[in-house]
C-alpha cells in the first residue's frame, strides 16, 4: 500500500496512474501482503479485505515472486523468526489448550459440532491439528466457508503458518478460480465450491475429512451441504465430519446429526462489552455519530470502528461528523474521520493504515463488507447501528430488492433461515431428485420452492415429472444461475456461443466495467456511450467492449482510453475461459456470428424471456410475467434513447426506490412466442393498439399440469393453493 501511494503522490498529475494504483490495490495484492503478512506496518492493526478485491489475488504476488531481488533479500533474511513468531501466536490461540482433546474427539466421533468465540482458531487451527495428526494421509482436509473472500484469505493465513507455499500444501478453490495442486492436503472454498465437487466425486473420496464452517450463517448452500454430508457419512464410516457454529445454533446442528456431540472452546480472545441503546434508534445515523462523539470526549484511548450501510451513509456520516466536529471549535482532541468502501480512491484508502498521532483518535467508517475479515487488536470501539444492505428476494414478485434492513437477533436468524434458496436448481444435479422431501435442516419456504421449480420448468431444464432434462444437464455443468446457463446453452442453435459466453462473462463480473472518476463524468460517459451507438442495448455494447479490448491485444492503455475498468475486464476474461472450456465439455462448439446481432439477442432472450417488460404509455414499463412497474436503470445505454424500446429483456430487476432494470436489450415480442410458446401466448404480446395491458398469468399457470400436481403432493403448505 506505501509503495502504492507513494508512486501515486509523486505521480498524482497523470490520471492513468491513478487508475493504475488504484486497480492494482484493487488487485488485492497490496491488501493482502500488508493485511495478513506484515501485520506490524498497519499502526492499528486493522485487517481490511473486500470482498471483490479479494476476488483477484495472484498467489505468485503473496509469495514475493514479482518482487524484485532486494526484497527478496530482506524477505528471506527475516522469514525464518517470521515463521517462528507465527508459531508463537498459534500457542496463544484460546483453542490451543485443547488440541489433543479435540483430536480425540474427533477420533472417537464421526460427526462433531464445535462451536467457540470468532478469534479462537477455529478455522485456521482445527485442519492444521488434523493434518498434524495423520489425517491428510488418507485424503485431504476440505473446510468449507460461506465466503469467497474468507476462503482465500484463510488458505493465505494458513499457508504461512505452515510455512508452505500457497496453492501447494494449502490452497483455496472458489467459483472461477482453482488455486490448489496435486500437494495440497488442506483445502478451504466455498461451499457452493464443495456442491460443484460432489456432482463429479458423490462420495468425496479424495477427502478424509470435510470440515463446515461457519454453518451458523446457514447459505442455502450450507443447508443442501449439511444434507448431503448427512446422507454421505451412512456411506463412509471413514469421513469425518465436523461443524463448527456460533453458539447459537449447535444445538439444533447437533439434533440435525443425530446429536452429535458438541465440542465447546471456552473463552475468547478479548472481552467485549456490549452496550445497546434502550431503544430502537430509528435515526440511526445521527445515533451513530452521537455514540462515537461520546466515545471521543469519554473514553480512554483507542480507535473506534463504525458500521454503516453503504458508501452514501459513510459520505453523510463524514461530514456531519466533521461539521460537528467544527462546531466544538478545537475544544476536543483531533479525531481523524476514516471512510472505506471498495470504490473509494486508493489515496484515501490509505490513511487507515497511517499512525494515529499522539492524542488523536481514529475514526473508521466500514460497510458491513469487512465485517468477518477484519481483526482488530487491542483496545477498540466498535458502533453498530445494526442495519445492513440486504439484497432480499421476494418469491411472489421474482423481485430481488436492496433494501436497508434493521438486524435483530431474531430477524437475523429469520433471514438466515429464509433467504437465499432461489436457486435450488443446482440440487437436481446431485442426485436429489424429490426435492420437497429433502432433509433440510429448515426446508426452504415452499413458495420459492415452486418458484425455482417453475423457473427451470419454464427454462426447459425440468421436464414435467420434476426430472432434470438433458437441456437441464447441460446447464448444470455451468456455474451460473440457470437463466445465464440457458442462454449459453441456446447459443448452440443460433451460432454465437463465442458471442454468448463473453456476454455471459461480463454479465458475471457485476456492474464495475466502467469507470467514472467525478471530475472526469462526462469524458467517462461519452465513452461509454461509444458502445452503444446504435442502440445495440446493453448486452451487445458489453460484447462491443470485450471485442474492441480483445482487437488491441487487451491493452491497459485501451482501458484507460475508455474509461474501462482494467481489472474486471481481466476478469472477464478469465470467466469466459472457463466458460469456454466448459462449452466443450458440454460439446457445444464455438461458433461466431457478430453481425447477427438478431441471433444474439434471441439467443439473449431464451434465457431470459421470463425477464421481459413492455413499455407503458407513461414511460415505464410492465414486466409481464409477474406484473410489476417498473423503470429502465439511468446507467443503461438505453436510459435516454427516446422514444423508448417497445419490449426490452433485462439482466435483473433491482428496488431501490423505485424498480429498476439493469442490463436492458430491446426484443421483438413475436419472438417470445417463438422461443417460449409455453411461457408466453400471442395475447401476452399483443399489438398495444389494443387498450389491455397484458398481465401476467398468474403464480402457477407456466406448470405442466403433472408438475403442478407433483408439487401439491409434495409440498405441505397446501394453503398457497
Ligand atoms: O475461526 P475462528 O474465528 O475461531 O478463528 P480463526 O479465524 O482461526 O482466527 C484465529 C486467529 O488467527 C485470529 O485471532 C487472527 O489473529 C489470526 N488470523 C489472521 O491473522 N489472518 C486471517 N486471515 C485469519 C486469522
Ligand atoms: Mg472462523
């Protein structure tokens, strides 16, 4: 990060170079190398990861390999005591103590819960002990984590615990990127990573034991894991399988195993005391800054960490904090004002990891984002409003929303139980074919149940007795949600999967491709708009974006010229490698035909008809299937072509205040009912001369009539009929 922000100080006048410093700590590389490895150089030893930074380690970086020679040097003259002060802190863990009698534990059970503080070393002890012990000579130890960024940040931990080069011995495997070897015997991914591996090795053979961490945060694809694993240990008396928990939740993982035994490590690394205001606090922001005001004036020394929601809050927050500030006229001691979020410029970003002067105190405003991957040592304040961004999906609408959500202890076990399982698709390719009946630890909401079932119906991956079809299989073999796996799938019939799948590829990378600086927004925008010219919509104009960077031979300056980010687009690129590779697999072949941008978007629209919208009189738009107004997002390309697009298909509907459509293409609509004759008839598409507006067909009518039937049997809350 120093180096980082000195060549940026020193260079501040060329723009690009800001960009580049600012990507390349985008890159994590800096992030990680201070965050996990020199520890000391952070004054505060605050311990910042995002998530999409971490998105793009490159473990040769973490090793020191693109390091010139004198670091090299100095690396090596100190790794030895490095590794042995590492050592020294493993001891001081609050599991140490236990070790053996964990191990014993764990020899004497084939399923254990074990549950401790966050901080005692779980994570990063518990495969370490293992492995000590003699497991990995029998297969490897998988430790699953809710998290990508969790994932990698532990395996790097770890790795240098063991002193071992990352990707070797210890590695990490997470959607899109494999960073293991044949060596490795302590793996941590994702659990969606460990679901992947299932449909290729039913019986995790290759593992002598599979650990689940954090199971308390119960992802839709903790739950389906726990299921699975519950089923594999009748099969494998020799897996092991431990869960670790927040104290929580143990009891009922234990009765979920068959109460298994639970495994308490007792203590915690540091004592918090927790405060809570009397009542809610509906003004939550201003709360917040009276709290950390009373803190400064108050308390002894120490820096004080605020949780908010978004980068906007921490913006507000700051300079009411500042006016305040001001407004004591110098009566209180400086307290430095720290705001970090992942768009915030690097310059910025640094001055959380300088020294806090004498008498100063430090005050650091976060999105929740950091809120696992952050350790904080010695003496600190923590202020939590208690609310957070959630992206929530509401199965009547098919709306996905973010929306400012109070946490509650109660609400939080609410949404940890209900939301996220849109996508039970995936299960079909494991083998579980009657997925009403599945052992869930608690089964999905039965309307989002049939709303996934009716999706994959529509998409053509079911067929009418529930079974995955071979359209279904196809699609599975892709880790993407089933409407981009369909469209990729189609792209066959119309020629273009080269099209497709760098569409596919940008369309997973997330909405950072632009960049728009503030003071260089209208340079950034006609920029932007170059892509689109002819209206192409927006899926087009990210193939557009691809192809120009991919013709300069993908070039950083080609980046820097069009205000595109370097970053996603290398990441893009990488997506859409694999993505290639998997058509293979899939024998779909790659086939061109960039000037039929009609085949595109049909192909474009097979996926996505159930996302299609049509244009009010008023200017906005109705979807059709689940009727719902609707506006066309103000960063499409589409946004300010007048008049508007009659039919659009879209990416995603996003509520903020209002519903928005993201990644928006025009469509002819006689092709929805070509495409999707089940889905969508000639009423729906109806020339709008004709005065009805045509509303969608209701919750259940794109069911066959044998699936609709096999969902009544099946699914016990028979009110929803
Ligand atoms: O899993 P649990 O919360 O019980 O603890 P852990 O993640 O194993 O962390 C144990 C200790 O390792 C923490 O107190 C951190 O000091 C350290 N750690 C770290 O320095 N860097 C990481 N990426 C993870 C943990
Ligand atoms: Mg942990």
């Amino acid at each position: 990060l120093q180096r980082y922000s000195q060549e940026n100080l020193a260079e501040n006048t060329k723009p690009f170079k800001e960009q580049e410093a600012w990507e390349e700590h985008q890159m994590g590389k800096a992030a990680l190398k201070y965050g996990s490895e020199n520890k000391n150089q952070i004054s505060d030893n605050y311990q910042f990861v995002f998530e999409d930074q971490i998105d793009f380690i490159d473990p040769s970086v973490i090793d020191g390999d693109k390091f010139d020679d004198q670091e090299m040097v100095s690396e090596k003259k100190t790794s030895k005591s490095a590794s042995e002060i590492l050592q020294d802190e493993r001891k001081t863990l609050p599991i140490y103590p236990y070790r053996d009698e964990l191990l014993r534990a764990v020899e004497n059970h084939q399923v254990l819960v074990i549950i401790g503080e966050t901080g005692s070393g779980k994570t990063t002890q518990v495969p370490q002990y293992l492995h000590e012990a003699g497991y990995t000579k029998r297969g490897k130890v998988g430790c699953t984590q809710p998290r990508r960024v969790a994932a990698m940040s532990v395996a790097v931990r770890v790795s240098q615990e063991m002193g071992v080069k990352l990707g070797r011995e210890v590695g990490y495997s997470i959607r899109f990127e494999d960073c293991t070897s044949e060596k490795t015997v302590v793996e941590y991914m994702t659990d969606g990573m460990l679901l992947r591996n299932i449909i290729s090795e039913p019986n995790l053979t290759s593992y002598s034991v599979i650990m689940v961490d954090e199971a308390h945060e119960r992802t839709m694809s903790t739950d389906i894991l726990l299921g699975l694993l519950k089923d594999l240990i009748k099969y494998r008396s020799d897996i092991k399988v431990l869960i670790s928990s927040a104290t929580l939740d143990a009891e009922k993982l234990s009765n979920y195993f068959d109460f298994a035994p639970i495994f308490k490590i007792p203590g915690g690394r540091y004592p918090v005391e927790v405060h809570y205001t009397k009542v809610p606090e509906s003004e939550y922001i201003d709360a917040a800054i009276v709290t950390v005001l009373q803190i400064h004036v108050t308390q002894a020394p120490g820096n004080i960490l605020v949780f908010l929601t978004g980068q906007e809050e921490i913006e507000t927050t700051k300079e009411i904090l500042n006016h305040r500030i001001r407004g004591l006229g110098g009566k209180i001691p400086e307290l430095i004002i720290c705001p970090i979020y992942a768009n915030l410029p690097t310059e910025l970003q640094t001055k959380i990891f300088e020294p806090t002067p004498k008498r100063a105190r430090k005050v650091v405003l976060a999105t929740n984002i950091a809120e696992t991957s952050l350790t904080i040592d010695g003496k600190k304040y923590v202020v939590d409003p208690g609310f957070v961004k959630v992206k929530s999906y509401n199965p009547s609408t098919g709306m996905e929303s973010l929306l400012i959500s109070p946490i509650s202890k109660a609400s939080a076990n609410q949404r940890a139980g209900r939301s996220g399982r849109t996508g039970p698709g995936k299960c079909f390719s494991l083998g579980i074919d009657d997925l009403v009946n599945f052992d869930f630890i608690d089964p999905p909401a039965a309307e989002s149940l049939i709303k996934a079932l009716e999706l994959l119906f529509a998409l053509g991956a079911l067929n009418k007795f529930g079974e995955l079809t071979k359209v279904g299989r196809r699609m599975a073999e892709f880790p993407l949600d089933p409407m981009l796996s369909k469209m990729i799938v189609a792209s066959d019939k119309y020629r273009c999967s080269d099209e497709i799948i760098t569409i596919a590829a940008m369309l997973s990378v997330g909405n950072s491709i632009f960049y728009r600086p503030k003071e260089k927004q209208v340079h950034a925008d006609n920029a932007r708009m170059n892509f689109h010219s002819g209206n192409v919509g927006d899926h087009i104009a990210l193939l557009m974006v691809y192809n120009s960077w991919r013709e300069c031979d993908y070039s950083k300056q080609w980046c820097y010229d069009n205000y595109v980010q370097v970053r996603s687009m290398k990441r893009a690129r990488d997506i859409r490698d694999q993505l290639e590779r998997l058509l293979k697999r899939v024998e779909i072949e790659i086939a061109s035909n960039v000037n039929d941008l009609n085949a595109i978007k049909k192909a474009i629209t097979s996926g996505f008809f159930p996302h299609s919208a049509r244009l009010k009189k008023d200017g906005s738009y109705l979807t059709i299937k689940h009727p719902q107004t609707a506006r066309i997002h103000p960063s499409s390309g589409l946004a300010q072509v007048l008049p508007h697009p009659r039919w659009v298909v879209y990416n995603e509907l996003v509520l903020t205040t209002k519903g928005y459509m993201r990644q928006v293409t025009e469509l002819k609509p006689e092709w929805l009912v070509e495409i999707a004759p089940h889905y969508y008839q000639l009423k729906d598409v109806e020339d709008p001369t004709s005065k009805k507006i045509p509303q969608g067909q209701g919750f259940f009518t794109s069911l066959s009539q044998e699936l609709l039937q096999f969902v009544i049997e099946h699914v016990e809350d028979k009110n929803l009929f």
